[in-house]
C-alpha cells in the first residue's frame, strides 16, 4: 500500500480511471487502518474525557454522539466519495469534480480550510504529544508506585512549569512526524497500526477493569451516560460539534486524501461506519477508564487539559505491574498520535509540493519547523503566557490563552466550517448520480444520506454557529 506515492504530482488533467495509475489501497482493510490510524489519537484519550468533564458528562456526551451518527458518518462518506471520484489530493480532486461536473473552481477553499486546520492543529498537538513522551520516562522510573493525587498532580504542574522540557519534547515528537511524512512511506507505520491499536484497546480494558475496582465505577458510568441537560451550555454545544469533526479528522481533506485510494469496489458507508464506530469506542474506553480515578480520588472532573495526565498516572501507581502498563499505554499513546500528526502535517506538505514545486524533503523541513515555532506559543501559553489572553476582550474568548485561542479556532470553526462546505458541495452541486454510482447504496438509503449532507448537516453546523456568536 502506497499511500503517500504521490501520484497527485503526476496530475495532468486526465481524468477518468486516474485510480488505476496510483498505487490503490491493498485492501478494505488497508484503509480502515490508515484512516482509524488519523482518527484514533490524543482526541480521543486526552481530549474527549477533558471536554465531557468540563461541559458536565452525559448530556455532552449524548449530543456528541448525535453529532458523530447524524453529522460525522455522513461527511466521512462524503469526503471518501469527492477523494475516490476525484482521484486526486484534496485540491487536485476537487479542481477534477469541478471540471467534470462544472462547478465553481473556488470550491477548492475546502482544501484550503483543510491546510490551514492541519497545519494549526499540529502545533499544539505536538506539544501534548510531548506530555505522552515525557510520561513513558515518568511510568518507567517507578515515581508513581504508590503516589497520592497530590502528588502526581505535583509531577505534571511540574512538567508544565517547565517550558525547557516541553520544547524539548515538542521538538521531538514534530521530528518524528516529519521523519515519517518526509520520507513519504507511512506503509510500514500504518501496517503497526493493525497491532498497535488493538494492543492500546487491550491496555485500556486494563486500566477501565482497574477502574471497576475503585468502588466508583457507577458513579462515572452515570457522569457519563445519565443526560442532565441543566448542566449543557450553547457552547458546550459547539464543543461537541468541533470535537465530532476532530476526534474524526473531518473537516480536513484527510479523509478525502486517503479515499484517493480507495478500490472502486468497495463500501464506502460501511468502511466509515467502521471508522466512526472505532474511533467512539476508544473514546468512550478512555471515558470508563479515567472517570472513575477521578471520583474515587476527589478529583475534579473539569479540570482541564491535564484531566488524563493527573488520573492515569495514578492508576498505574495503584494497580499490579502498574509501572510496565504505564509504560506501554503512554508509548502506545505516542503511536497514536504519531499517526494522527502526520496526517495533520501531510496536507500541507503535499500542497507546497503540487502548487510550489518545492520537493517533499523541503516541504515537509520548511512547513514542519514553522509549524514547531508556533508551538513555542503553546507551550509558553502553559507557563510564562498563563495569563495572557489575546482575545480576551471578546466575551466568548476570555481568559483563552494562545493554546486554547488555537484549540478553539481550529476545533471549533474551522473545522465545521470545512466540513459544511464538503456538505454543501455534495448536497448541492456534484452530479447526483455521479454520487450515486460511487456510494452505491439502496435507493433508500442514499436518500437518507443525499437529506442529511444536503439540509441537516448545513442546519445543524449554521444554526450551532449563529446560536455561538450572539
Ligand atoms: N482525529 C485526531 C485525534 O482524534 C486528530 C486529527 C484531527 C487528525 C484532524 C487529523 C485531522 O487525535
């Protein structure tokens, strides 16, 4: 499987059966792997348990479950099916559709939403990316066996008042992503992914059977699934739609890039499906693991982004062999996040190629380390920067440091933006059947997604927008 071959560059206009000159996924499962590869990340283990905290638990969580079934699914079809049918990257495929079909060239802002989010998102993500490296060595020494919550919380309000450890780990994790996007094989790490995965789904069935044993086990499934809607806000809203594209790499292209790659004979529903279902399970794992730490040990639940780095390490300073499954969950962690970055650096990398003819090397050298410099401020948003809120003279956006702004901006905007307009573009103005010839679906059941991508998705995205800004 040839995924980052860049047949793209080799785009000559020539339009039809474009598939057949690039290397094609393997096979179904090919895909699901590299696509549950970018999915399956810090989204959905340090992410979701630490928004569902802060927006309340169940009704939160009950809505971004709604999001993932009526928004998520159906955009993920829809951006395999614009990548499958353009055969191209992003851009590339969309300027194909566009030809074909006779619409607007200017729909190729979705490739450019996309960039752009890529290209923000992996600034702090390599920052968190950095906690998951610099935790391996904290599990591994054995200074959790045995620590109170105090204490481990004193280990990461240490990490993070540490602004020379976090470049430094930063700095490492962005290398790790550029070695594997500049050398253009990803096959060998996605072919890890089919161990690595399930080897962190085993881990983290550990730690939520450990988490039974806490006496708190109901406490946290009630948090999470009993819907107390006094506690949901129009924002928490908002987070929940944001994180829906986030935790699914919507929004982006990505999706688009990889269905490039897809053999024409496959499912494009079913294999999104399985992607969604996947990706929400490790999620709602995560969830069962951590909540019940949080309970047992009087923790709060909104405490913010250092949610499942003051739980877990506590975790495994308690359970048996705590140490060696520390050790492994959090190098799995940096697995998973590792195949979530280059899929968030990658289509910047393969835009300065197409459209600067620079050559992926320097590319991926010159994007990469701006994108490196700009998780300087993320990192100083942490401790020398705490206070310093940019935008804090607009309501909505007080108090959010340089690390949240960016956070918000991507997770929250840009990325439903990206996905609205992939909305709009399949509902609105691609040939339907065109469509239906690639979704090959029942009537019925095409019908059903042809609604949802053509008035529910654009519905729901704008009214969540308008009802936030006002
Ligand atoms: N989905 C990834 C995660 O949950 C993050 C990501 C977002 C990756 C957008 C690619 C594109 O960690």
């Amino acid at each position: 499987m040839s995924v980052s071959s860049s047949g793209s560059a080799a785009y000559s206009g020539s339009l039809e059966d474009s598939n057949a000159q690039r290397g094609l996924w393997s096979s179904r499962l090919a895909f699901i792997l590299a696509a549950t590869g970018s999915a399956v990340g810090l989204g959905n283990i340090w992410k979701f348990p630490y928004v569902t905290g802060e927006n309340g638990g169940g009704a939160f969580v009950l809505v971004y479950l709604l999001c993932i079934a009526i928004i998520g699914i159906p955009i993920m079809m829809a951006e395999v099916m614009i990548g499958r049918r353009g055969g191209h990257s992003p851009v590339n495929s969309i300027k194909a559709i566009a030809q074909r079909d006779g619409l607007n060239p200017a729909w190729k802002l979705v490739g450019a939403v996309g960039i752009l989010a890529g290209f923000l998102i992996l600034s702090f993500y390599s920052v968190i990316g950095g906690w998951a490296i610099s935790y391996v060595g904290t599990t591994a020494s054995g200074q959790l066996s045995g620590q109170t919550a105090d204490a481990v919380g004193a280990i990461f309000s240490g990490l993070l008042s540490n602004p020379g450890t976090l470049l430094l780990w930063h700095t490492v994790f962005m290398a790790l992503v550029m070695l594997v996007v500049a050398k253009g094989v990803r096959s060998g790490l996605e072919r890890a992914v089919s161990i690595l995965m399930p080897a962190l789904f085993v881990l983290l069935l550990i730690v939520v059977g450990y988490a039974m044993t806490t006496g708190h086990f109901g406490q946290a499934a009630a948090f999470l699934f009993q819907p107390d809607f006094s506690k949901l806000t129009t924002s928490g809203v908002l987070v929940a739609l944001g994180h829906a594209f986030f935790t699914l790499s919507l929004g982006m292209a990505v999706m688009m890039a990889y269905g490039s790659y897809l053999p024409k004979k496959i499912s494009i529903a079913k294999t999104s499906i399985t992607v969604s279902v996947i990706d929400t399970g490790v999620a709602l794992l995560a969830g069962l693991a951590i909540f019940p730490i949080v309970f047992a040990n009087g923790l709060e639940p909104g405490a913010g982004p250092g949610l499942i780095f003051q739980t877990l390490p506590l975790a495994f300073g308690q359970m048996p062999m705590g140490s060696l499954f520390g050790t492994l969950f959090f190098v799995l962690l940096i697995f998973a996040a590792w195949t979530s970055g280059i899929s968030l650096l990658e289509p910047i990398v393969e835009w300065l190629e197409e459209q600067k003819g620079m050559n992926r090397t320097v590319s991926t050298l010159g994007a990469g380390v701006v994108c490196w410099a700009l998780g300087i401020a993320s990192i100083l948003s942490l401790n020398l920067w705490a206070d310093f809120a940019p935008l804090g003279f607009i309501p909505m956006l007080e108090g959010k440091t340089i690390f949240d702004l960016l956070d918000f901006f991507t997770a929250n905007i840009l990325l439903p933006l990206g996905g609205l307009l992939v909305a709009l573009m399949a509902g609105w103005v691609m040939s339907k059947p065109a469509m239906e010839k690639e979704l090959a679906l029942s009537p019925g059941t095409f019908n059903l997604w042809f609604v949802t991508v053509r008035f529910i998705t654009p519905i729901a995205v704008g009214v969540v927008f308008i009802y936030n800004l006002m």
